[in-house]
C-alpha cells in the first residue's frame, strides 16, 4: 500500500427484521491516488455480494484465476482466502448468511461455493440486477445507498423461506462449540443424518463434515486475532 494512501471502513447493522439473513452491511472508501492500488485478503467466508464505484478489482480464489473488471461480484462461501487488489474506490458489501441465501437468492448454494460470479453472467443472480444498477445512483451518499440497500432486502424479505425452521437449527449446531462431528450435528438439530447433509450443502455450500472444520478454524483465528496475549504459533 502506497503511503498516503487511505482505507475507512463503516460497518452497518441490517434492521432487526434483515439480522437473521445478514452478517452485516459495510462501506469502504479507498483512496490510493490517480495510480496506487491496496492489496488485501479475505478470510473464508459465507456469501456476499460486492458493488464498487471507481476502479473495479482483480480478484482471485486461492489457486484460481483472476476475475477482472466487474462493477459487482458475488462470492459464493469460501473455504479459502480471496484476494483482491483495487484503486480509488467505494464499495459497499453485503454479507449473506446461509438463512439470507436461501431467502434471497433460493439456488443451491453448493453451485456457487468456491466460486467468484459476475452476477450479470448468472441467471440465478438476476435478483441482485435492481440494486446493483441503482446503489450508486447520484453524487455519493452513504447514507442514501443504505437505504436502497435495505429496501431492497425489505420488499423482498415477505417471500417465503423453504427449509427456514431448519436452517436455522443447523446454524446454531455448526457455531457452538460443543458440536464437533457430524453424528453431533444431527444429535443436536434432531433431524436425520442424510438431511443434515442435503441442507448443508444446498443452503451452506458444503457438507457438514468440512462445515465443521472451517468453523473450528474460524473460531482458533477469531481467537488469535482477538487476544493479545496469544501468538501465531
């Protein structure tokens, strides 16, 4: 990163009605100069749709090729960094739980895993078509965009939710920390084992075994990164 270059990032939590289908809504603003450029990763996570006004990406999956000038990228839920690089520039992001993709987007999520998409290529994406078109719509105005944001998600979120009851009972068995194995897993939700996996890998992404593996590695970095006194051992 060029010095003098400048990065904000303003986290923005949905309305209460929006929380069960989101992690958060963020704005970054980018100003590197006519010519720097910041680097960065991120960690696996689940999916999320980026928009951006000023310079577009590059964009990678650990190992996979780059994705180039897109002024919006859906990541499908990752199980490895992605790294992207970018100049002068505002994006907003929009974090899209498991819950959220099944209210939203309603494709099997297991399609799109791993996956860096331009939204406009992707029939399944279409949803994403009137917000990405309209979010920067006029002079900058942070608090103009969130709002469009979320009423976007708002007159969408009346549409029913297939499987909603147990997504959620599958969520709250993948983050606690008591449930380390999938035959848990099941134990915990009280359905089925071949259900367990179905949902998993049509709502999350994938199977429950590898759900499990990337939540005790998330837990061990939050941790790290979160306490002081730890050191990356």
């Amino acid at each position: 990163m060029a010095e003098g270059t400048q990065v904000q990032v303003r986290f923005y939590q949905p309305p209460e009605p929006l929380r069960r289908y989101f992690t958060t809504f963020y704005m970054t603003e980018i100003n590197a100069g006519p010519d720097g450029a910041v680097t960065d990763y991120l960690h696996p996570e689940w999916a999320n749709l980026r928009v951006f006004d000023g310079a577009l990406p590059e964009t990678r999956l650990l190992g996979g090729a780059p994705v180039r000038g897109l002024n919006a990228i859906v990541t499908g839920p990752t199980t490895s960094s992605v790294k992207f690089t970018i100049g002068s520039a505002r994006i907003w992001g929009i974090g899209l739980l498991p819950l959220g993709w099944a209210k939203f987007v309603g494709a099997p999520a297991a399609r799109f895993a791993d996956r860096l998409c331009d939204p406009a290529g992707e029939p399944d994406l279409a949803v994403f078509k009137p917000l990405i078109e309209t979010l920067f719509a006029g002079a900058a105005d942070e608090q103009g965009e969130l709002a469009r944001i979320i009423a976007f998600f708002e007159r969408r979120a009346q549409d029913e939710t297939p499987d909603e009851a147990r997504i959620v009972a599958v969520h709250l068995a993948l983050i606690d920390p008591a449930v380390s194995t999938v035959t848990e897993m099941a134990e915990a939700t009280g359905l089925p084992g071949y259900t367990v996996e179905r949902l998993c890998r049509r709502h999350f992404g994938f199977p429950p075994s590898l759900l499990l593996r990337r939540q005790r590695f998330m837990r061990s970095l939050s941790q790290f990164m979160l306490d002081p006194v730890l050191t990356w051992r």
